[in-house]
C-alpha cells in the first residue's frame, strides 16, 4: 500500500519530483505540510485547511500523548476521524518537545522521564512506546525517539547524544518492524553542525530499513550558511530511492535551496503563527497587516493569489479583523500564508517537472 | 425592493409566518439573526455562517462606527462587500452600547456625547447621524438612536427617557423619509417594565410610517415573567401588517413565546458567547463540553443534529479542543450552537404553516 514512485530528476539539480503512496491517498512530492501539533491547524476547519491545497498535515506525538491521551485518540480508530482529516497525517515523534517543552527531563540509555509542561505529572518515553503511541495514532509516517542536541552545543556533547539517538532509533526499527504495522517509520539524522557526525549519522542509518529518512535538528538557531551547509551536506548522503524530509522548515528561500538538494517533504508551523502575529506573505515578502496604509485598501492581500482569504476579502478588511482582535483573523490569514507556501512548493515541482529547477 | 408579506397567520396563537424581501434577498420569518457586531460573527467565515441556516445577520453602528470606521465600510460600497456577506443585514443603532460600553456620556436633547471604550476619544451622536452611519454601512435594516433605561429605573426615569427617544425616533423617521433610501428603519418601543409606558411607546410609534417595529430594552435583567408580561402586552400593540422585533433573545423558551405574541424577528449573541465558555445546546440543555464525561465520547453532540460540527466530530474531540484552548473549538461549538436556534426558529415556522402553533 506504501510506496514512493520518483516520477522525474531533474538534470539541473538532485531536485526530484515523486509520489508518496499511503493508504489515505497519496503525497506529490516535494511538499509542505502545515502543522496540527494538537490534532488541529490553528484556527482552519479541516474542510478549509483541505482548501489551502495541503495534502498531508503533522500532528506532534508529546502534545497528544498528554493532551487527548492515545486512549481517547485510539477508541476513535486513530487521528484521521479523531480530527476529521481523511488524508495522509505525519507524526512527529515528540523528542524535540520532551527536551525544548518539559519542565524538567531525565536522559536514561532505556529513554527519558520528563514531567509534562501541562500539569507537572511524569512520563517516560522510549523507542517502543514512541511506535506504540503513534501506532494508536495511526499516522501514516511515524517518527522514532531521537535527541536533538541543541544549538551550539560541542562535539563532544553531540557526539553523546547521537550515539543515544542511533541506538533509540535502531531498537524503534527492529520494533517496528516486528510489529509488521502497515505505518512507515522514518530515520532521523542527528549530527547538530558537525559535517563529521552529520556524515556518521546519515552512513549509520542508511544501514536500517527505514521507510525514508529526515534531517533533524535544523531550524534550531543555526545561520542560514549553516542550514544549507547541514542540508547540502546530508541529503545527497541519504539513499536516493527513499523520501528524504527536513524538519521544521517553512522560510521559501530555505525551501527552495532544500528541493534543489532533493529533499522531498518540509514542514513548519510558521505559516500559522506568523498569522497569529499579523504576519502575511505578500509577493515574497512578510507584511504586517496592521500597517496604517491599509486602512483604506480595498485589494486582496496578493492580487495573484486564488486563496479563499485573497479571492473574498480586502486588506482593510483583515486588518480590521486582526485589531479588532476577532477570530476569524487567525483564520483567514492562516488560510493565505498556509496556502503560498504549499503553492510555493507545488509551483517548484511543476518546475522540476517541466525540467525548468 | 422590499416588502412584508405574512404567508400564514395562526389560528391558534398570534403566530405568524411571512418573507421580509430584501434586495439582498428573503428573510423568512419568523428568524434568529446571529450576531456579528463587529462585522464578523465570531470565529466564523461567511461560508460557515450560511451554513449554519442564517438568512440575515446582525452588526453594531457604535462598534463599526468607531472601527473600522464608516468611511472604511462605505468605501467597499458597504458591510456586505466588506465582510463577504451578500445577504441580508440588520444594524443595531448602537444606541444600547453608548449607554452600556463608553467610558462616558452626556445626554443632550440632541443627542448624546460618549468617550469611545477603545481610545477614550470622544463622539457625538444624533438621529441623523445614526441613519448616516447606516446609511453608509448599506444595512437592509436600519434601527433609530434610542435610550434603554436601565433594569430597575424608576417610572420617572423611564418617563424622561422614553420622551427623549420618541423625540429623537421622530426626527430619524422624518430624515430617512426625506432621504429616500431603499433601506428599511425600523421604530424601537422602549417604556421599561412599565405597561403604561409600553403602551404609550406603541401608540406614538406606531403613527409614524417606520418599515417595522422593535420591542428593546428586554433582556436586560429582568425574569422571565416580566419579559414574558412586556412582550405579552406589547407585542399586540404593534402594527400587524408590519414585521415585529424583539431585541436581544435567543434563550429557546423565550423564542417560543415570542412568536406566538406575534414576533418575526430576533437576535442573540447567547449562541457564540456560550460557545466561547464551552457551553453547547444539547437536546435542549445546555451543557459544558468540558465534562470529564464526555472524555472518551464518541457521539456527535447531538445525535439528531445535521449541523457541521455535529456531522464530522465527537464530543471527546470538541472537548479535547476546548481544554487545549484552541480556536477551533470556539468556531466548532459556535456553529452547532447558532445552528440549533437557526433551526429552532425555522422549525417553529413549519409548525405555524402546518397549522400546529
């Protein structure tokens, strides 16, 4: 039922355009896909985040695990009817969030215990019951417990935690593999901004079936040089015929650099909280919509955008909404910022397609 | 364009059902408006408030008037244009909020002063500066400046008040008439709990060729058998032939007895503001989706409810949303909510045409 068909590479580039088969329909790739950590894109019923173009949403396992519980999640067959979302859904295994969220978080080499952000309660996670919660999940691409060391942390320091993480996502293959679940597991490379460790981690978990692989620990306060260093440095070592996906990106130009390195799948919460902040991509560029010369503009954010915000509302309009402080603000510049980057990266696999990147 | 017709008067109440016809289309009545005073019903899009069943809707001249300001809504040719709404709208004079949110207000037998509750700046509003207002908001129905006296106010008060508003109601009939709009104004009944007052508004108000009339200054803390009395008595009182208000209702009890006294036409904040607190109409109650009962239920809300959220999410979801504080939940809860009273009303009209009310 999984499978990942490259249709076309491009001559140009190691961009490549493909489809990744999964039994809630298939994912053109390159894609992005907009953040549900909480089962919900903030703001957007599933009907209009179906509407921004999204083909396959993130929902964030540390967040359900506490917050419905895999209990609740699994009596409604898992995530896709629990949030109503019918199409593919990616979880991510919740390591970043134990490490960047918890109140407080103790690394064993079985796994960790951390005392959730919600209410102080402990919790242990480990490689197993990471694929257990993502299995009740039914997310059709799960993620493994991994250790995403933090920015400018030493080589000695990252060096330790990769070692973690490798023997983590070793035991999470060999379990999900057992578990002969029809859900692909992802590898997550680790290596922080250490071609050395980056190159190590990608060579040692190219030698595991994994259903596709990630870069992980990117977006976490590194320069733009350093990013595209990591990612021109780790995706071309990665094994080709599997989907290659870097966590956490949503910047165009970061995106567009990625692709063109043959990265496949991105994902990032920006689009929706930038919205949250005013914050609207308007032709590139990222515009408040509170600025007083909108007072009176009666055009759409972006003339050339067919988004449901775009084709039915102004900018005085929105901009009333947002000092207004009205809901449906959050709503309806999500939809538009969710849209232009999924349109983004659609418009470069037409491009890859018609041998133009 | 516009034009009243009662399609079927009840043999056995005052029940009436009718079409009000707009140029923004028919209003059939009798109708539950929802409440967009911002032109926004909260945390809807227009789309979804379609859905919802609702025919018309309702905004706020202080509110608009104060932002985005009148200038901004006439530039889009309108409210409907501006929030994407093309079918019909009602505006509330504002005269309610001058007296209940401005941080100060004088009254003068020409109008009023009051300090905005947004930036302290001050404001001056008469009879023809209201009309103006929405004029410019190109509401369907336009309501006249009125003085609510508030609950308790004593005969004297609601005497002194009530010659104002009449004073003030005259003037704004005779300025719309000589205006010549296609839009319609309403006359507003005040007089307090006090029948002879009610009596007396009536009688005036009803020898001036107003489109319609509205019972206000209901629901301001009164029980329910004093409103229950106020309507009773004045509802009669009211020009048959033409359509009947009564402002601010949308408890289902109080519906029901309305419109068998007569009534056409209601608004309510009630369905979005309980929603906002997690409170939903169920079979009827209403009742907290917080409930640790509903944890693990799989069971739309209410299982004879065709509304959206009804037909795509359990109640364990719903609460799940409102325990995480996401937006969602207040679009989701508010539209089963504004729903149901969309429904409750219509459902009554059907009833009064198959001679059951």
């Amino acid at each position: 039922m999984y499978r990942f068909d490259i249709v076309h590479s491009s001559s140009k580039s190691k961009a490549r355009a493909g489809v990744l088969h999964t039994p809630h329909g298939p994912i053109h790739t390159p894609v992005f896909m907009p953040v549900g950590t909480q089962a919900t894109v903030k703001g957007l019923s599933p009907d209009q985040i179906k509407q921004t173009g999204a083909q396959v949403i993130l929902a964030n396992t540390y967040h359900l695990m506490l917050r419905p519980g895999a209990t609740c999640i699994d009596l409604h067959q898992g995530l896709h009817r629990f949030m109503n979302w019918p199409y593919p859904i990616l979880t991510d295994s919740g390591g970043f969030q134990v490490f960047s969220l918890s109140n407080q978080c103790r690394i064993f080499d079985e796994g960790v215990q951390f005392k959730s952000h919600l209410d102080g309660s402990y919790h242990d996670l480990n490689p197993q019951k990471v694929v257990d919660l993502q299995k009740a999940f039914r997310s059709d691409i799960m993620m493994p417990l991994d250790i995403c060391s933090g920015y400018g942390a030493s080589f000695q320091q990252v060096q330790a935690d990769l070692e973690k993480t490798h023997a983590w996502e070793t035991t999470a293959c060999q379990y999900w593999q057992a578990l002969q679940t029809p859900q692909w597991l992802f590898g997550i490379v680790q290596g922080g901004t250490y071609p050395e460790l980056r190159r190590q981690s990608a060579e040692y978990l190219s030698g595991y079936p994994f259903a596709g692989f990630a870069i992980g620990g990117v977006s976490v306060g590194e320069s733009r040089q350093q990013l595209e260093e990591i990612i021109g440095f780790t995706a071309p070592l990665l094994p080709d015929l599997k989907p290659k996906y870097v966590m956490g990106l949503g910047l165009p130009e970061n995106l567009l650099f990625a692709i063109q390195e043959g990265v496949d799948l991105f994902d990032c919460v920006l689009p929706t909280r930038l919205a949250r902040h005013g914050q609207v991509f308007i032709q590139g560029k990222r515009v408040n919509i509170k600025r007083a010369e909108f007072e009176f503009d009666l055009t759409p954010l972006d003339p050339n955008c067919a988004c449901y915000t775009c084709q039915h509302f102004s900018r005085a309009y929105l901009r009333h909404l947002f000092k207004a402080k009205e809901l449906l603000s959050q709503t309806l510049l999500s939809i538009h910022n969710v849209y232009t980057l999924v349109h983004f990266v659609d418009h470069l696999r037409q491009e890859i397609l018609s041998g133009n990147l």
